[in-house]
C-alpha cells in the first residue's frame, strides 16, 4: 500500500462523500398500505370464487381444485340444487360449503388452472389482508364469492394468448 | 442571594441532564433515520408525525422485556455493569461550559454545571471510568464472549486513552489552563479555533473519541459477527437498554467535548458585535441573556452536526480487524500526538506562533503525494479468459 | 471514657466538611477492610477502587483537585483497570488449596503483625506536620501552584522520575520484543 492508503485518511473522505451523496438521494422507498404498487396483470392474491355474466355462480363443487392444491388448503361440501335456485347456481350441483385456509395456501395458482368451469381465480388487484386471529384464517364463501357489485374482471392482453388460463369473455357451454 | 444562586444553578444543572437524556433519546431516532437516508430508505415513520415517537415506544418495548439474570451470573455485579455504565455516561457533561452566563439582578451565574479549574481532567477521568461499566457486566455474565468482548473494551479504551491525552496537551499548551471556559474563552475569532491552529490533533482526538465511544469503525466490543453481542450478550430488558443509551450519552457528551475543544464551544464569528448590539438595544440584563441563548444556540448546533458526523461515519467504514486497531492507536496515533506536542512547543516558544502543526500535515501530505506518484501503477486485474 | 466525652462533644460542633470528613473516613475505612476480607477476588479489586474513590474525596475535601482528578485518572482509571483485566482471565470457580495452608496462614499473620507495629511505631515517632490556619493559601492545591513548585524546587526528582519510567518502559519493550525463534501468535 501507499502511504496515502496506509493514512486511510482520503479513502474515508472518499467513502463519506459516496454516502453523503446518497443521504440527498430520492428515495425509492413506497409507503406500502397507503400507497400500493401495482404487481403485474399476472399477479396471483386473492381467491375469488367467480360469478358468470348472468350472476350465478359457476362453481360445480366438482373437487378438481381440492385435488390439485399441493397444501390443500381447499375444501368443499356438494351440494344439489332446488327448484327455483336455477338464478344462483349455474349447474345442477353447487358448493354449499367452499373454504380455503388461508395459513396453509401458497398462492400457486394450481387451483385456477384445474378448475374446469373457470369458477375460481386468484385476483391480481387485491390481496390477501393480514390476519391476527386464527379465526380469521378460514375464508368461506362469504369472503369468497364474487359480489355482485364488485365484479372482477382482468385486464390481461397477455394472459389470453397462453392455453392454460381461460379468458373471462370466453363462454363455457 | 446565596438562596438565587443556589437556585439558578440547579436549574442550569437539571436542565444540562434532562437535555441530555432528550439528546441521546433522540439520538436513537436520529440513528435510524441517518441510517436509513444514507441507505436510500425513510427509517422509522410510523410512530407519530416523521416517527417521532418512535423512541419512546421502544423505550416502552424495552421497559416491558423480561428482566433476565443469568443463573450462574453474579448478581450484584450484573446489575452493577449498566448503572455504573449510565452513571459515568452521565457524570462528563458536568463541566461542559453551555453558554457564556445568565445574568439575573446582581448576580452573573455561568450557563455550565461546575466550573472546576482542572475541567479537561474531570472528563478524562470519567471517561476512564467508564470502561468499568462494560468490564464488570461482562464478567459478571459468566460468559465467555461477554468476557471477550469486556476485555476488548477494556484494552481499546485504555490504549485510545494515552493519544486522547497527549493530542489535548497541545492545546492545554496553548492555553495555559484545565478549565473548558478558559479554552473556550480563548478561542474567540474565527481562526483562532483550535481545529485551525490543531488540525493534526483535531483529527487524532476526533479518532480516539469514535475509539472511546465505541463507536464503529472502532465497535470491536460488541462485534456481532465474532462475539455474538460483545459484552452485552446476556442482557435483556432496561439493562441492555441503559448500556446502549449509555453509548449515545457518551455519544452525545464526546461532541459536545470536541465542540468545546475545538469548535470553539459556544463562539462564533462576530460574537462580540452581535452581543453588544443586543445590550444597547435591549439593556444590559434581557440583551446579554438573549446573546447567551445564541451561543448555545450555536453550540447546539456544532453538537448536532458531530452526532451526524459520528453517524455518518458509522454507516460509511466498515470495523477495523483487533489488530489494525491496537496498531492504529499505539504505533501511528500516540507518535503523532507526542509530535504534535514536541511541534506546537516549538512554535510556542519562538514567537508564540500558533499553527506550528500545520508543517506536520503539509509534509503528510507532500509526503503522501510523492509516494502516491511513485508507486507502481496496479494493472487493472483481468479475467482470465476460459 | 473522658476522651470519649470530649470526642463526642467536639462533634457536636463540626462544620459540614468535618462531618463529610468523618463520614468519608469511615466509608474509607470499611472499604478498606474489604479489600483484605473479601473472598472474591474482584469484589477485592472493586473495594480497592472504591477506597480510591473515598482518597479523592479527602483530597477533594483538602481542595487539592488536581491530585483529586490525577487519582481517579491513574488509579482508579489505568492500573485498576489493569488489575481487573488480569484477575478476570483467571479461573476463580478452582479451589487453590495449596495457597490456604495453615503454614501461609501463620506466615501471613506474623508479616502483617510486624507491619502493623512497625507502622505504628512509626506513626507515634513521626512528626506531625502543623499549619496555621491565618496563613493557610486555600489555593496551595489547585493545578499552578503544584506546576510552579514542581518545575522550579522538585524539578530534579521529578524529571529523575520520568527517567524511571523511561527506563521501566524500554525494560518492558525488551521483554515484550519477540525473538528470532519465537513462535509467531
């Protein structure tokens, strides 16, 4: 080493000059509950248990997405439809029970991509609040199904093209 | 009269310890917000407007820990360890000169909590005991790296010491007293501060106080990486708490010292203009009260600026190996500061000229120069091509 | 018991530094006592710091501060320092029966019997330095006039002291120098 590097001297002044430079800096920093960064068209949140376009439910509680979740946080009770419900459920047999635990789900999109009747989604828009009490982990279909005035739709040019995730303007016979 | 007196001064003597402790609490606060700026981040904004209250809330935190003694740990001692580390931390600001005087009626009553005449002494042997503080709780841990990190603390503080010292003397020289009002009052205009006529030892001080603080690049005591906590390993609770607050005490008392030594403590330029100009406008007792609250004001001010800079170096220098640091202080600090001394006596002697050490850092650097110039050029290093 | 009366009856009208001085000597005393009666060895160490502390009261009380802040700096603030850095690294939980023989024991009361009526001796022989309270200088301790004193009348005994450290120190340089064989820490 130099003498000037054995004095340490202009390095330290160096190194304060970089940090100093750094404490004016803009930061980057984004104030997360109140300001929230938009993840992506791709982002995987909140289950959503859709509604098709007349508002009826589409799940068939056919068990697929429960088979697929590799936590299986999915869980459902079958059920068969009554005259006059024919407005609520699409298909003959519903979900009466439909629960996902939300301590167990890892947000794969396994499910989403086994359903058939394209019935459950994970929003890219909102996510899955924080929980501090154990029963609040457990989201039935009250938190699940989709609600009427709070439709979901994706905005997602890109999602179309790939063959495994079904658009929403798709109709399913 | 005694009665005034007795009361003013007090006063003055609470309100040096409650600044104190508001200092070094927030201090905490200002931590974490330097840190987080010089990383690009905000630092603590949740509690209270710009997390404000944030220190209190983890002083709330701490207060509420279990209060844990280790089983095999020596009782007394253990709790001994951090009040006497708080104790001395707080004894050193004592002799700080804060301002110049209030006057009130008859009486004249110095902004400082004792005036003694052996003032730079006073802070040298508090600060000499602190390090009992840290050796008695890190052996009264029983365990080995509280020990190992006492020890550190112990051998680091003592060698630091000796160069603190001997940097002093060259000012003591100059000024021909102990007493921090002396120094103070000696340094009036701009360019008689000391760090103008003392550079060299301006800069030895300021490293042995970051070495005696314990503060990073010098904070091998409780160097996570090899001793877990150092010696505060097996403390939890208020505890720990006081050893670290004692830290930004010393933290908070060291700046203040480096102020009043050679920052020209509470002076700044043209003080005297401004101080006359307050007693013709506004009396003798309001004027002169008001040009006192400037001068701390101002010496406020050069505190709150080396807090910054002991962080500012804290998040810029990484720790320096155990020995770099003893090589730091005994071979390169301690012969400059005798240097230092031998120089600035010279010039004292042959016409009482002042910045004699200015020769030392003008062949430092010319020194550093040359050799700089002279040194092989490093070859850029090159990936050797697979 | 009639010394004890007039003892007692002179404390009645001490001054608020007598009375520090009598508290600070007992203080002292038991600290002192400690020292020699502790079983652990630091809290002897920790004793000896505090009996260091209670001399730079009295010194305080002489209104020698000077002499006050040099005690704490050197004693209390280096070599105890050095004391305790020593005593820790030994192993204390080990009981060192060799050092707790009856032999020792007897050896240890003769020494220090024959130091204490040595000292006393010496006490009750000694002359007594006197100081007349009209010509008492209040400032005798204070920083300039022991640097006057001690640079002009003790000016050869204090720089023959600097040379004894001079010499202590390049003694200790010699055996801390490593030699040419010796193992590399």
């Amino acid at each position: 080493m130099t003498l000037a590097e054995r004095m340490y001297l202009p390095a330290i002044l160096g190194g304060l000059g970089i940090t100093i430079r750094h404490f004016f800096m803009k930061k980057p920093t984004i104030q997360y509950p109140e300001v929230k960064r938009y993840l992506g068209p791709i982002f995987r949140g909140h289950h959503v248990l859709k509604r098709d376009e007349q508002g009826r439910e589409r799940c068939t509680a056919c068990g697929l997405c429960a088979v697929a979740c590799p936590a299986e946080a999915i869980s459902m009770v079958a059920a068969e439809r009554k005259k006059g419900e024919e407005a609520l459920y699409r298909e003959e047999k519903y979900a009466a029970v439909y629960e996902i635990n939300m301590l167990r789900c890892i947000f794969c999109g396994l499910c989403e991509e086994a359903c058939p009747k394209q019935a459950v989604y994970l929003r890219h828009d909102r996510m899955v609040p924080v929980f501090t009490e154990r029963d609040q982990v457990i989201y039935g279909k009250d938190r699940l199904v989709e609600k009427l005035d709070d439709r979901y739709i994706r905005n997602n040019p890109d999602a179309q093209a790939t063959p495994t995730e079904p658009t929403l303007s798709r109709s399913v016979g | 009269m005694e009665l005034t007196v007795l009361v003013i001064k007090s006063l003055v003597i609470l309100a040096v310890f409650g600044i104190t402790l508001l200092i070094a609490t927030y201090s905490t606060y200002a931590e974490r917000k330097v840190a987080a700026f010089l990383q690009d981040r905000i630092g603590p904004n949740r509690a209270g407007p710009f997390g404000l209250l944030q220190p209190i809330a983890d002083a709330g935190k701490m207060f509420f820990k279990e209060d844990f003694i280790p089983a095999q740990a020596n009782k007394w001692l253990f709790i001994l360890g951090p009040c006497l580390a708080m104790l001395t931390a707080l004894m050193s600001s004592a002799v700080i000169p804060f301002g110049d005087s209030i006057r009130y009626g008859s009486f004249e009553v110095p902004v400082q909590g004792i005036d003694v005449n052996v003032g730079v002494l006073y802070v040298f042997g508090v600060v000499s005991l602190g390090v009992y503080g840290v050796m008695i709780g890190g052996w009264a841990s029983n365990n080995k790296f509280s020990l190992l990190g006492a020890i550190r603390a112990a051998s680091q503080n003592i060698s630091y010491e000796v160069a603190l010292g001997l940097s002093i003397i060259a000012i003591l020289m100059m000024t021909g007293s102990l007493s921090l009002r002396h120094i103070v009052n000696e340094q009036n205009g701009f360019f008689q501060w000391n760090v103008f006529t003392q550079p060299l030892g301006f800069v030895i001080f300021l490293t042995c106080a970051f070495a005696e603080c314990n503060r990073t690049p010098f904070d091998l005591p409780e160097c996570e990486t090899e001793l877990v906590g150092g010696y505060h390993t097996e403390y939890s609770s208020m505890k720990l708490g006081f050893y670290l607050f004692a830290e930004y005490i010393n933290m908070f008392t060291s700046s203040a010292i480096i102020s009043t030594l050679y920052f020209g403590g509470f002076q700044y330029p043209f003080m005297h203009q401004v101080h006359d100009a307050l007693v013709d406008s506004l009396g003798s007792t309001v004027g002169h009260n008001i040009a006192t609250g400037i001068g701390t004001a101002v010496l406020f001010g050069k505190i709150f600026f080396f807090i910054f800079f002991f962080m500012w170096v804290r998040w810029t220098i990484p720790r320096f190996r155990f020995d770099q640091l003893m090589n730091l202080g005994w071979k390169t600090l301690i012969p400059l500061s005798i240097l230092n001394v031998v120089l600035t006596g010279a010039g004292l002697l042959f016409d009482k000229f002042k910045y004699a050490t200015w020769l030392i850092v003008i062949v430092m650097i010319i020194m550093a120069a040359t050799n700089a110039i002279k040194a092989p050029r490093r070859k850029p290093v090159t990936v050797p091509q697979l | 018991m009639n010394q004890f009366n007039t003892f007692l009856a002179s404390f009645k009208n001490l001054t608020t530094a007598g009375y520090l001085f009598y508290g600070l000597g007992l203080i002292t005393l038991i600290s002192a006592i400690s020292v020699v009666t502790a079983k652990n060895p630091i809290h002897s160490v920790l004793a000896l710091i505090f009996t260091f502390f209670c001399l730079t009261g009295h010194y305080m009380l002489l209104n020698a501060q000077f002499l006050a802040i040099v005690n704490i700096i050197v004693y209390a603030g280096a070599i105890m320092v050095l004391f305790l850095f020593a005593i820790m690294f030994l192993n204390l939980k080990e009981e060192d029966e060799e050092a707790k023989t009856n032999v020792t024991k007897m050896a240890a009361v003769i020494v220090g019997g024959v130091l204490m009526v040595l000292l006393l001796s010496i006490f009750n022989y000694a002359p007594v330095g006197t100081y007349n309270p009209a010509s008492f200088d209040a400032k005798t301790g204070l920083v300039e006039r022991l640097g006057i004193v001690l640079y002009s009348d003790y000016i050869l005994p204090f720089e023959l002291a600097s040379i004894l450290f001079l010499v202590a120190m390049v003694g200790a340089v010699m055996l801390g120098k490593r030699e040419a064989g010796d193992p590399h820490f």
